[in-house]
C-alpha cells in the first residue's frame, strides 16, 4: 500500500516504481492477490507512462494504445520522465533523480459577448 511520509502525487510514485523495477506494487493489495497476469499488468503501467510523456510526439496515439494493450507481442517503447513532473536536473549525490509533481496551475478565461 501506498504510504510515504512525503507529499508527491501518484504520478511520481509510479515513476519510482518503475524506474526500482517494482510497479507491480502499483496494484491493490486484492487485485495484485487475483491477478493472473502480472505481465498484462505491468504492460498497463508502462502505457500509463507512455501516455505522460513530456513531447506529445512521443505519446501514443489512440490506436496504438488500443494496439499495445491487446497485442503481447507488440513492441513497446521504454517510458522517459514523465512530462507533468519537474525538478529534472536536481540529482542526488547517490545520483537518484527526484521528482516532485507540479500542481496544475491553469488559467481559464471565458469570453462572452455583452
């Protein structure tokens, strides 16, 4: 179960997971208890990750989403640092990067006619 004592989103647990190896520890307690399929589960995880990336361009499309989770042969770019997340260049001395999630900080302007 999810529990730290610091402040970050999920999006910047799931990055450590991968990044450690250990995404399956993304999953609920019961669903990883039933899951048949730890391979399909960690393929979730990583489409999940594709589909953040920082340039649109290496993002998925629909259809290759579509493509990648119903096909278990088709071959799967790595994720990178996931787009939504900051604080890219602070290395530790260990030279672990972390990553902090930004909260989304949206203007919204509505135009309406008088």
């Amino acid at each position: 179960m999810y529990n730290s004592g610091e402040q970050t989103s999920l999006l910047s647990h799931a990055w450590k997971l991968w990044r450690e190896g250990n995404a399956l520890a993304l999953l609920d307690e019961l669903v990883a208890r039933e899951c048949r399929d730890s391979e399909a589960a960690l393929r979730c995880v990583q489409v999940g990750l594709l589909c953040v990336q920082e340039q649109s361009e290496e993002r998925p499309h629909m259809a290759t989403v579509f493509l990648m989770l119903s096909n278990q042969r088709a071959v799967m770019p790595q994720p990178r640092h996931p787009g939504y997340c900051s604080d890219r260049g602070s290395a530790s001395t260990d030279g672990e990067y972390s990553s902090t999630c930004t909260v989304n900080d949206i203007t919204v302007t509505v135009v309406e006619g008088r």
